[in-house]
C-alpha cells in the first residue's frame, strides 16, 4: 500500500477516530524501535545462596512425616 492510498484513507475516516489513528502509529513507532534492538538487555546473572543465613531450620524439620505419609498413602 502506498502512503498516497494510506493518506487517502485516513481523510475519509470520520474525525472521531483520528486519535486511535494516532495512538496506533505511535504503537507502530515504538514496536519498530524494540524490534530494531538486536541485543535483548543483558540482565545480572542469577547469585546463588543470597539468602543463607537469613532463615533458621529447625532440626526436627521432619518430625511427622511419616504421619503425613500414613494419612496420604492412598493417595501415593
């Protein structure tokens, strides 16, 4: 489609729709820039073992398990 056409189609849209007009190139303006970018933004690689230390696990931490296991066992 040629701008000619384009343009010609655009003046005989009634003028309540121009502004969707608008906001659609500028959508188009800012999908164009994105796709440009060849590169995705490079991110910090993940840091293992952030939160070490921050959080106490008690030492009975399986106390009941088999309990849970005997009520789930038709389930497993």
């Amino acid at each position: 489609m040629s701008y000619d056409v384009l343009e010609k189609q655009i003046k005989a849209l009634p003028e309540e729709y121009l502004e969707d007009v608008s906001q659609y190139v500028q959508l188009l303006f800012y999908k164009a820039k994105v796709l440009k970018q060849k590169e995705p933004p490079q991110s910090s690689p993940i840091k293992l073992g952030l939160g070490k230390g921050l959080f106490k696990i008690p030492d009975d931490i399986h106390f009941g398990d088999n309990d849970i296991l005997e009520d789930f066992e038709e389930y497993v």
